[in-house]
C-alpha cells in the first residue's frame, strides 16, 4: 500500500520480481512521463488489482487520468533472436544475433546459464553472441537476451540442441534400500543405450535384476537411474560394468558388488574334486561309490523290513488292551476297507468279533500302506546343480534357504527349492541328517512336503 505518498514517479523495476496481489497507488501526484507507461500497462491488464483504480498524472498544472493520457514515443522494446536451425556438435561455432527495437533507447544483454549476464556492445540495436567450441553445458539450456528502457523490459530466449557422445558421471557402490541398488548417472544427446557387464559378460536382465531410470534432469538430458537387483545373494557377487552408447560414441565404467559371504567352503561354479564338470558328461563314478551305493541300499531295505515287522508285532500286543478302555467292537465297522484302515487304531480288548476274525486273516497279507512308504533310496544332488537365491530363516541347527536346482525332474531344466544347510557338522548332526533324509525320502504323500535328496560334497550338508 503505497497510496497518499508524495510519489512524483515510480519504476517497473522496485516491483519487476515480486509476486504482487495488489498495489494500491490512489493519491500519489505523479508526474506524467514515460516513465509511467508501465503503470497504463499493468492497468489496461488488471495486473495487481490497478484496473479498479483511479490513477491521475499532472500535465503541467492540469491532473488527468492516468489511463486516458497518451504517452508518446514510449513504449517496452521489442527483442528478437536470429539464430541457425541446424543440431550443433560438441566443439562446433555458432553466432547468435539479438535484434533489439525500442523508443526510447533501451539497453541489451546476453544470459548465458552458469556464466551470467554478457555485455557485448551494441551496434545499430544489434547485439552479437559469439561462442566458439560449444560445450555440451549448453545443451537443452536458455540463452536468453534482454533489453529494458524507461517503459519496460523485454526477453527473448533460445535453446540449443547439442550432441555429445554419451559420458557416465556417476557409478556408485551397491545400496541396500527396499532392493538393492547400484546407482548410476549418464549423459549424452542423443540418448544412449544402456546396457551392464557382469564379470566381464553380458547381463541378462530380468525381473530380478533390471535397469529403472528413477529422475530425468529439467532442461537436461542427464539419466539418472539405478540397477535393481531383488534379494541377490554370493553368485551376484562380481564386477559390474555400466556400458553406454550412442551414435557418437561410448563410455564405460566398472564398480564391484558384494550382496552376501557364500555359504560354501568353495564356489559353486568351480569343478568339485572327483567330477568333470562339463554340460554334456556327468561326475564319473567310481567303483567305491558304487559299491557304497549298493550297501546303503541294502541296508536301507534290510533296516526298513526290521522295522515293520517290530511295529506289527508291538501294535498286535499293546493292542489287546488300551488305556482308555475303548471297546474296539464299538468303532470298527463291518466294511472291510474301513475295517482295515482301522485295523492299527485298536484300542480295546474285548474279544474277537466276526468283524475282527476277517482282520486277523488278512493281516498275514498286510505289509505296508503304499501311499506312505516307496522302496527308493536317498537321492544325492550334485553340488553344482544348486544355485542359491537368498536366505529365509535360520534355526539351531541349521539355516533355510531358497535356491535354485537343476536336474531334478527329467521334464523341467530347472525349479525352485527350499535348501537346509547345517551350521556345524558333528557325528551326531551327522547322523540325525542321515536319518532325516531316509525318513524323508520314504514319507511320500501328497499333504507332506515334497523331499528331492540331500547334497554331500563338501559342507555344509
């Protein structure tokens, strides 16, 4: 609120950068001049609410409003660029005209981004940039030229497009964030490919490893991105190599990645001792390894036969009597599939009935329930054939893990797993694993968990 002030005259440039709602200017005694003109400006656009005020000017000794007085050869400059159509290289010359037309006489300049205002001299309202070896600072930035008089100011501005081969200003180290990160900030016009290295061999992209561009630059061509690696463990580890390319050039750069310790006393990828590790032959088998293969599976079935005739006798005497007294004659039905699925839930002991008769002369030729029990081995998995993805638990005795294995089933290359390594291998460990494999391996059912086989070659188990 200027108003009622003994203001005689009043420049554009007090009010030129400020964000005004209203100027209130009723009151003042200004003079008429040219230096009013912006005033007449701002209120034919109802800038800052000057439209709904009545402003006068003295001409002489007369006051007459300020929006009616007709102020001569008073008027903003106008201001043109010249400038050439063709895409400039990096290291090419370029001049640049700046066409000026004011009355009254004005003043030019040339803005140049990260340098400032340029003062060239001004020649027949001609102002004349110049700019040898273009830099590729330049590129997709305002040049502007502006020129002011009494009346006003006025700009024009132009934008350069200039082509560069591309450049890597950024690689950094991996970031744990929600994934992890490798970040990354890349140039170059035109826009370059992108593409990464992993151990000196092309990346294969996909949905758990990708490249995503998180921030384009204002006025830039500057990338700035990452690549997304979802949970990597030990075989991501390596060198990662960001490769960028465009028609002009390229650039490269490199940085390690290191996500999680391996697990293995050896990598996965080297040949384990006694096998030929090649993608056409198998490990060679040895005549000890077979022969110990036959024995453990001899043993198995002889251990195995042991165990059932134990349980069939134990459950045919602790059977005749039990301690909850139930009268098994209550609960058998006289079916006889039912009456032998029930016939190992005997828990009474009143004698036999016709029922029960029928139990005891098929019980010579029950021996196993085959949905539950299969004559198949403990299956070995070879080291090599297990990839592991990331971790999922750990308990005392051992930690579980998601990976994936190959050579399990002959119609699928490859499937996901769950893997439980031991953390320490005693001779107790030792044999509470050998036993949870057998188990395992003959449980078979469709509402147990699916068991492949257990891995041996070096530790862990």
């Amino acid at each position: 609120n200027l108003s009622s002030n003994a203001l005689h005259s009043l420049s554009w440039k007090t009010f030129q950068h400020l964000p005004l709602q209203e100027l209130i200017l009723v009151g003042n005694p200004f003079n008429c001049s040219c230096g009013l003109r912006w005033l007449q400006l701002w209120q034919n656009g109802s800038r800052a609410e000057l439209g709904n005020q009545s402003l006068g000017c003295w001409e002489g000794s007369v006051l007459v409003p300020l929006g009616s007085q007709p102020l001569r050869a008073c008027e903003p400059p106008t201001v043109r660029i010249e400038h050439p159509e063709a895409v400039l290289r990096q290291g090419d010359s370029v001049n640049l005209t700046c066409r000026i037309a004011a009355e009254p006489p004005a003043t030019g300049e040339w803005v140049l981004p990260e340098v400032g205002p340029e003062l060239p001299v001004l020649s027949d309202w001609e102002i004349l940039l110049e700019i040898s070896n273009v830099s590729s600072n330049l590129n997709h930035k305002d040049l502007t030229c502006r020129a002011e008089n009494a009346a006003g100011p006025a700009e024009d501005s132009v934008m350069l497009n200039v082509t560069f081969p591309p450049v890597i200003l950024l690689l950094h180290e991996a970031i744990p964030q929600h994934f992890w990160c490798i970040p990354f900030s890349v140039d170059g016009n035109p826009v370059p490919s992108i593409r990464w290295l992993f151990n000196g061999t092309a990346l294969a992209e996909g949905p758990y490893i990708h490249t995503r561009i998180v921030e384009y630059e204002h006025n830039s061509t500057v990338l700035h991105g990452c690549l997304q690696l979802n949970r990597p463990t030990h075989v991501n580890n390596g060198n990662y190599t960001l490769l960028v390319r465009n028609s002009l050039g390229f650039a490269a750069r490199s940085v390690q990645g290191r996500f999680m310790e391996n697990p293995f006393s050896f990598s996965p990828e080297e040949p384990i001792p006694g096998t030929r590790n090649s993608s056409l032959e198998g490990p060679v088998e040895t005549t000890d390894e077979h022969t110990f293969g036959v024995s453990v599976a001899v043993a198995l079935a002889v251990f195995a036969c042991l165990f059932l005739s134990v349980m069939l006798i134990v459950l045919n005497k602790c059977g005749r009597r039990s301690k909850f007294g139930i009268n098994r004659s209550a609960v058998l039905a006289q079916e006889d599939d039912l009456a032998v699925s029930l016939h190992f839930m005997n828990l009474g002991s009143s004698p036999l009935s016709s029922a029960e008769s029928k139990l005891e002369g098929l019980k010579s030729n029950f021996i196993e329930n085959p949905q539950y029990f299969c004559d198949a081995c403990v299956h070995h998995v070879q080291r090599r054939d297990i990839v592991l993805k990331w971790e999922l638990g750990e308990g005392a005795f051992g930690k579980v893990f998601l990976a994936e294995c190959y050579n399990l089933l002959p119609e699928q290359e490859k499937m996901l797993v769950a893997v439980k390594a031991l953390k320490e291998v005693t001779e107790s460990t030792r044999l509470d694993f050998q036993r949870e494999a057998e188990l395992l391996t003959v449980l078979q059912h469709e509402h147990i968990v699916k068991f492949y086989g257990v891995c041996t070659e070096g530790e862990p188990l």
